[in-house]
C-alpha cells in the first residue's frame, strides 16, 4: 500500500515554509519571503501543483501565525484575524487554498502545529503535556495538554502576557502595537532591533542585550512553568540561534523559580526540560504535515468542544 | 440501588472543610480552623468516623493546598512538599487519613478540586477548558483542559507568576518567601494585610488597596488567558467576596487585553466570562467527594503520563 501524501505549509512572520511528502524523511521542501497575502499563497499554490503531479495530494494543513479563528462553527473559520502583519488581518487563508486545490484544508498555529510535529516526530514524544515557544521576529507559544493541542476559547497568545519590566535596566517601552510592552513587546526579535537599532544577529556575545533578554525569557518560561506545569518546554525560533542563549535561559529560569518547584526535571536536569526543537526549522511545516494527516483522519486538531 | 457514600476534604490555608454524602444536595459538612497537620488530620477522622456508621464511606478524596506529590509512581505521592505554610511541609496527607479510615484516598490541588466540582456541577458544566483561581490567604489555580484536570509535570503554581510591579506607586516588597513580588506575594489576602497593616476586609471600598488589587488580578487573568485561553475563568477564595471586586477585575482584564483577543467572550460576554463559583464556598470540598468518585471508578485524577 502507497503511503498518502499530504501537503503542509508554515506561514511565518518573516519566511513561509511549504512541504508536499508522508513523513520527515520524504520531503520535498521550498521556502520563501513571507510577503503580501495573495502573493504568498499565490507562491505556495504554485510549488503544491508542481510538485503533485505524480503523487497527488490528500490534504493540505496549515500551521500560520495568529490570532487566527480556530473555531468551525465560525463564519470567519480559518480567518488570520487581528495581527499586527500588515496586510495580513482579515484574510481568510483556509478558504483560498481550498478554491485552489480542492482538497480539504486545515488550520492551526505555527506553534501548536511545530509542538505537533515534535510530539510525533521529535523532542515531546511520549509527552502529554508541553509547550512549544517560537522566539523570532514575533513571540508564541502553543503544545498539548492532556494529550490535545492546545485551544480552549482560541488558541494561546503566549507572547502577550506581561512580565516584570525594570524601566531603570531598560528604559525601551516596547513595540507591541496592541500592549507596549508585554513579552513579545520587550523580547521579540524586532523588539531587539528598535531597542538597540541593530539586527539582533549582529549584537556580539557580550553586548548587554543578550542578558536582558535571558531575564524576559527566564520570566516568561517561569510564568508558562506555574500557569501549565509542562514535562517539557521546547524553545524554537531564529532568536534562539544565537550560540549558549538556551542554555543561559536554563540558568537564570531556574534562578527565577527558586527551588519552589521542586520536581528532578527542574531541580537537576533542566538540560533535558528545556530544550532547543529536534526538527530545528522543519518543526513548523512537519506539523502542518501532520495537520493534513489529521483532517485526513477525522481528528479535529482545530474543532471547539 | 443505594447511591455509594463519599467523603472529602478540603485543606485550605485558614480553614478546613469536610463533607459526607453522594451530591450537592445530599452532604453532612464541618469546618474548622486549619491547625497544625495532625490536630486538623484528627479532625477530620472524628467527623469521618462518627458521620459514616449508618452509611459507610467508599473512597475518600483530598483537595488540598500544596505543592503535593501527585505522581503515583513517586515514593512520596501524597505529600505536600514545599509549601510556606509552617509544619505542613513534607506532610503525607494520604497515607495518614488512609491508615485511620482503610479506604481508597485520592488527592489533587484544592484549586483541581474545586475546578471539578465546578465543572460537574458548577459554573463550568459543559466546557472542557477552563481555571478555577482562588484569591484569599493565598493564590492559586487549577482547572481543565482539553477535558483533564491539569497536572503534567506537578500541577498548576498559578499564584506564583510574575507580573508587573510598579515600584513608584506600590514600594511594598511581596511576600512570598520563595519570590517576593510574584502574584501571590503582592496580591494574596496575606499581601494586602501586610502592606496596609490591617486585614482585607477591614478596608474600606475607597481605599487605594482595592485598585491596585483590581490591577494585579487583571494582569494575572491576562496571563492566564493568553497562556492558556481558557473558556471560562472562575475566580473564588474569601478576597473575591468583596463586593464589586470581580467586577472591577473584569473590567480592568478587558483593559488590559486591549482588543487583541477578538472573542464574542471576552469583546461582549465578561460578565459570564470572568465570573464567581456557583458552589461559593463548597466549590473544594463538593469536588473533593468528586475526586473521591473518580478514584472509585478508576477514572485517575492524579495520575501522570
């Protein structure tokens, strides 16, 4: 029996990953600029025909960036809905794909579409309960618990929730349009660069930006720790490429927690309970693959209860 | 058939409350002061003991404050571990009631419990993702999601995130002795009392404690809401019986959010988001009998991955 093949697509803040195959290592791959909408969709409807004429496509999922309508008895179902992307508010990607390929659509978070793949594929296997965090141009946060993706009245927004800002240490007031300076406001990529007017990748290792932004991380990572109680936290994005930054996180959140949770994977192996993705960069789109498998299946990855 | 008998406790940080019986409407109650562990154990054995000999009981269920140890594999599953509440620390709560009363005893968070009862019989019936917040001599919160009571790697710390604290317009230093300043050192009853120098309830409604107890909630609701999007927030414990409170702390959430979430909820419905527990003050303790119904029917309520 041929294996079905599904078609998978992240929508990122800054580059949009689409992936036509059946498992992690039968992929093909291509990415591009995240640009306008229809552009963008335009790009990704483009690779999914090319690449499907020998194998044809079962369904295609979509792990996009947020706020985004999850709800299927919506009328603005599979909506990117207040986001601070220019251009991309309103725009109602499920539905465009769908007139396009025919096939079912569906639609989650980057996030919980990356905790997705690294739960079947990846650093959460065996898991329940785990976040996944993407520090980039933008904050976010999704995963499981009890073994479901995360939802509830939405999704999460985890990177507006607000944490201690010391106006003294760090006197920029954030860049959130709709908080100032909630998390993704104070340690977002882009809050880095307007903060120090330089791209963050260009900020050398001792710069003190590197450990601003560890405390924010450590604070945020403090505050997901009491709110879910996650076995795992696993923290992606292009931010955390910087070399010795997880790693730093892991000190200073164990600083921040001060012995209260007192748990072995906090107290002394909190090199396994932090953790950089095992997908790295394919996080996002092998989730979305997995998205499509789901729909496939008759698995609501996105229905309300 | 007879309806089984059950009994539960609920082991709060001022008061213990123990009940007998098969439902709401079918209970024998006590309360009493929490004493040190053996004297408020004692207690509530008497009230077991002398309560069950027309009907006996089936299981025992605990909802108790903690941390505990809810992993059944651990040698101290049942033991409230690190808790600033003097001599309750390390504490085998389980096995000392199981030793006396030779029936099955579960147990989970005070804030589980009482989001079980909610859920059951409560302002909760019908959803499957929702938190139960307690605000009184301390905080915290529990609650469901994706229809689970939460736990994963311990449960819930909910009192100890970190929100902001503005220095200028509020010196005071927060309580807590593993934090300072996290929700729990600078919004609990027991905060209050100690930055105003007299008990919450003695103060009146036009003092300035009250705004800024209305500012600290709402940034936590915010966190909590962008964590873990819950359906519904409820929000009990003996500070929230202020009257106007819950509603000043919906209004300031809504304030505090700014727009971001467009849910029909949260946009148009607080008052039925952020709302009081229908079982008042027997929210713990209802749902400890349920917690003990579970154990019964094998349904694990404290169980890991």
């Amino acid at each position: 029996m041929i294996d079905k093949v599904y078609g998978g697509i992240e929508t990122g803040g800054t580059k949009c990953v689409c992936a036509i195959g059946t498992t992690p290592d039968d992929l093909i791959k291509t990415q591009f600029a995240t640009l306008a909408p229809d552009e963008s969709i335009e790009k990704a409807i483009d690779f999914f025909k090319s690449n499907s004429r020998q194998r044809p496509l079962t369904a295609i999922g979509i792990a996009s960036f947020g706020p985004l309508d999850l709800d299927r008895t919506s009328a603005t179902y599979g909506y990117i809905t207040t986001t601070p992307k220019h251009s991309w508010s309103n725009v109602n990607i499920v539905q465009k794909i769908r007139n396009q390929l025919n096939i079912p659509v569906s639609v989650d978070t980057d996030v919980n579409g990356a905790a997705l793949g690294e739960q079947v594929w990846g650093a959460a296997r065996g898991l329940n309960t785990f976040i996944y965090l993407t520090v980039g141009t933008g904050i976010g946060g999704g995963g499981m618990v009890n073994g479901g993706l995360m939802h509830g009245l939405l999704h999460p927004e985890m990177g507006h929730i607000r944490i201690p800002h010391d106006w003294k240490m760090d006197p920029y007031r954030g860049c959130c349009p709709f908080h100032g300076d909630c998390l993704e406001g104070l340690a977002s990529g882009k809050a880095m660069e307007l903060r120090w007017g330089q791209s963050p990748e260009k900020l050398p290792p001792d710069h003190p930006a590197w450990e601003l932004e560890v405390s924010y991380l450590a604070l945020a990572v403090n505050n997901f720790i009491c709110t879910i109680s996650p076995q795992r936290i696993i923290i992606g994005g292009g931010l955390m490429k910087n070399p010795g930054l997880i790693a730093a996180v892991r000190r200073k959140a164990a600083d921040v927690l001060n012995g209260y949770i007192r748990t072995e994977a906090i107290m002394k192996d909190m090199d396994c309970y932090i953790v950089a993705p095992a997908l790295g960069d394919l996080a996002g789109v092998i989730g979305a693959l997995e998205l499509a498998k789901r729909t496939n299946q008759g698995i609501g990855s996105s229905s309300k209860a």
